[in-house]
C-alpha cells in the first residue's frame, strides 16, 4: 500500500516543562541611590562595636551564607566595589570588612518572572554515553525582577527514544569573574570608531601611541595622559574618551570555576550598553575548516533604550568572550550564524527591518557590511513580521532553517523553510502553514501567544525543538526531519 503522502508534518509534543525556580538566587552589588550615602553607610558599620559587629555577622552568615557557595568571597567582591569610600585612617578588622560588603550586596531571583527561547547544541563531551544517547548543553532567557534578563544553562541527556533525561539543576547559581579582555585588536577597535562616526584627532593621538595588540590598562594609561596634557578643550576630550571606554567595556571575558555545574552558570549583564537585559542568545556549534569547533551565541544587548547585536565565544562554556558586532549590516535583531563557513564566508540570517529575513556574507566574523533580503511575510500567519529562529541546520537536502512568524492578534507561530546547501541566499522550499501554533494552553504568559525557538537539534532522524511559551516557560516538540523536508513547497 503506497504511503499516504502529507500536507503538514506531524510534529509530536513532549510533556516536559523547562520551568523558572525563584529559588534560584545570584548576589549583585547594592549602590543606594545617591552616592552621597556610601560614606556614611560605611561610617555607621565602622563605629560598630566589636561583639556588636561579631553578632551581626554570626547572623547574616546563619541566613545567607547556606543559599551561595561562597558567601565571603562575595562580599569581599562588594567591598571593593566601594572600597574608595572607606575612610583612609580607618583600621578595618576582617568582620568589619564583611560586613561592609553585606550592606552593599543583595540577592536577584534570575528567573522568577520568566524562563524561555531555548537554545540547544551538542555538549562538548560526548563520553561514556549509552548507544544512541547525546549529551546537551541548553541555553534559555531568564527575567527577574525589572525586567532584566540573562543565560541560563540546563545539560542533560538526549536518549536513543528522544526522551530527555535532564541532570539536577543546582540550588546555587554564580556570576562569572568579569574582566575586560586582556587585549584589544588596535585595527578592529579603529574600524569599529570609524563605524560610529567617533574617529577624530583624539582617538587617532591615543590609537597612534598603543601597540597592535593593547590592553585595557594601556588604553587607560594614554587616556590618563591626554588629561594631563590635553590636546583639545576639556568638554571634547570627555566626549571622546567616554565613546572609547563604552567600546572597550563592551569587549570583556567571564570565567566560571570550572568545578560548578552548568546550571550553576548564569551569564548576567556586565557592560553598561547591556544594563537592561541581554536577549535571545541563539548559541550554534561552529566547525572551522580545520575541523576544530567553537561555541557562538549572537544576543541582543539592551540598555533600555537602545539595542546591540553581541556576539558570545566559548571552547568549553566555562571562559566566555563577549564582543561587539560591527557593521553597517549590524541593525536590528535575530541574528543566526551559520554552523561553518561557505566558499570561505561566515554566513548569517538576520533580519535589518524588522519584517523580513535577510542573509548576510562576511571575510571577518566581527564585521558585516551588506545583507540581502531573502524571504518577505506571503502568509497570513506572518503578514507582520518573519524571522529566523535559530541557527541552520545542515541536511543533504539543504539548510533547515526555522522561521517565526507574527500574525493577527500578534500571534507568534514557528515556520521552517530550505536553503541552497551552496548558495543559502536561495530558498527551495518552505512550509506554507505553521510547523508550531500556540495551543490552548500555551497562550497564557508574559507575552500571550507566543510559540519561539532560538535553536534546534537533529537527533537520530528527527529535529528536536526546545521552544518558549508565551515567553515564561519552555516545551519541547518533534518532528521528523524527511516528513518535515517533504512537506515544504518548492520555491519557483
């Protein structure tokens, strides 16, 4: 009996929910409004007496230290932080100096108001797994209180049956030691001033007196100079340096202690252009042509006013380096690397308008100048707006590429289409309906609605796709990878 050929792939929902816990706690430097009270913040804890200060301690200890691993190193972290206020002829004792740090520290629940838009790619170690089975590293949107959002992390185990077999999530959860990265690109860091429309003859004296490769201390040092002995007036200079600091501070690395747990990882805001949330990081395994692989993840940066495509790399998810990404092409959101290089470009989905989808090609994975339009709304289910939703996958039929689509009532739906395996700027085919609606009961949210994905993963012979509900939670579906392929309408 010849096999029923289908007009829509069957895709299979999973019971598993990927749900927030507000029990899950980071600390964060605590600066009241008005620096004018810092001091005498400060000055109250140092007129403490001893046995008081000692009680109050013992205390604090009782309360917080259980609920992070290492509640000391913390507020020595927050003592720096205010450590140019402490009075100079004041002879703090070690519980003092804890102490200090305690007042200047609070907790932030990171997923207490939301947890969605999974990522998911391979773990970087695949041993000692059963036959069939894959280990996964899952990246997903976490929002706490004010809206702020980061990455979190979820590992576990995809099984031969597609069952997922998630490991423990930790109680604890740690921000990384941030630093600014030890060394700028002198040629990157001048592309990226002219990009700006900030090159002038101040970051020219400045750039003209650092090496090919500086440091962030060097940079410090020239600026330090030109105070001294200015070139132009003081308002200028400001201006100029400030433009200079918000480029390197942008530019930094996070290194997690190797012995916690993934989920114990969360890569919370650090620079100020992403003070508001860092968003939709799409994270995809990219092989060189040499074979070796590295982790990408491109997010949007968001100040609260305005946005900045970022761009993630890490070996082993434990050192993170986070840059800008440049460019006249660098506009708008979504953007969604490609797994490997084509005819010798790094290759990009984006979308610059915020309607349709576009492909750009790129020498330098930092700079994208050009992008083209390679798909626009033709459906009703994304009449509003089409996008991708995470990175391509490669099949020897060609590039699998999800898409989301906003429709009436702004509802978000997910779509896929094929891309040319050697020319990705053409379309083959494209599912006409939507591969994922909201159901009944994934319309209830923060955002009602919603069906979304930052990133998928084959696995035995289907796609498997994590995706967020209504931006507060997160379900997984199936589908198998030949129905979904031979469901798709041939482009003309």
């Amino acid at each position: 009996m010849p096999e029923k050929i289908l007009s829509r792939p069957r895709i299979k929902r999973k019971k598993t929910r990927i749900e927030g816990d507000a029990s899950r706690v980071i600390t964060r430097t605590h600066i009241p409004h008005g620096a004018h009270r810092i001091p005498k913040i400060i000055q109250r804890i140092v007129d403490l007496p001893d046995t008081t200060a000692e009680d109050l301690l013992a205390q604090i200890m009782l309360d917080f230290s259980g609920r992070h691993k290492d509640i000391r190193r913390v507020f020595e972290r927050s003592l720096n932080e205010v450590r140019d206020h402490v009075p100079r002829d004041a002879v703090l004792s070690g519980t003092k100096r804890a102490l200090i740090g305690a007042y200047f520290t609070m907790e932030y629940s990171i997923e207490s108001a939301a947890l969605f838009n999974p990522s998911i790619v391979l773990h970087p170690d695949q041993s000692h797994l059963d036959k069939g089975s894959l280990r996964f590293i899952m990246s997903l949107r976490a929002i706490g209180e004010g809206h702020v959002s980061s990455i979190v992390f979820r590992s576990g185990v995809l099984d031969r049956d597609n069952t997922f077999i998630f490991d423990p999530t930790s109680d604890y959860v740690e921000r990384p030691d941030a630093r600014l990265n030890p060394v700028y690109d002198r040629h990157l860091f001048q592309l990226k001033l002219d990009e700006m429309e900030a090159s002038n003859g101040i970051t020219a004296r400045i750039l003209d007196q650092l090496p090919e490769d500086f440091t962030y201390d060097d940079l410090n040092e020239k600026i330090r100079a030109l105070r001294e002995r200015p070139i132009s007036s003081e308002a200028r200079q400001n201006a100029t340096f400030e433009i200079m600091y918000w480029l390197a501070n942008s530019n930094y690395e996070m290194n997690f202690r190797p012995d916690h747990k993934i989920s114990e990882r969360v890569i919370f805001p650090v620079s100020e252009n992403e003070s508001s949330g860092i968003e939709d990081a799409r994270f995809v395994q990219f092989l060189d042509d040499n074979g070796e692989g590295t982790y990408y993840a491109t997010y949007t940066a968001y100040n609260g006013f305005t946005i900045l495509p970022q761009l993630i790399e890490t070996k082993d998810f434990i050192k993170f380096k986070v840059m800008t990404l440049n460019g006249k092409a660098i506009q708008n959101k979504g953007m969604a690397l490609f797994p490997r290089r084509i005819d010798g470009s790094y290759v990009m989905l984006s979308r610059q308008d915020g309607e349709n989808s576009h492909i750009m090609f790129s020498d330098n994975i930092h700079f994208w100048q050009e992008s083209e339009i390679i798909q626009e709304p033709t459906w009703p289910w994304e009449f509003i707006q089409i996008g991708n939703c995470g990175s391509p996958l490669e099949t020897d039929k060609g590039w699998i590429v999800l898409t989301h689509g906003v429709g009436p009532m702004r509802q978000y739906c997910i779509g896929a289409m094929l891309l040319d395996l050697e020319n990705p700027a053409r379309i083959i085919a494209r599912l006409e309906e939507p591969l994922l609606t909201p159901r009944e009961e994934e319309r209830e949210g923060y955002v009602p609605n919603v069906v979304y994905t930052c990133g998928a993963i084959f696995h035995h012979d289907d796609l498997v796709i994590p995706y967020g509900m209504s931006d507060i939670t997160c379900g997984i579906a199936t589908v198998k990878v030949s129905e979904l392929i031979n469901c798709m309408q041939t482009v003309a």
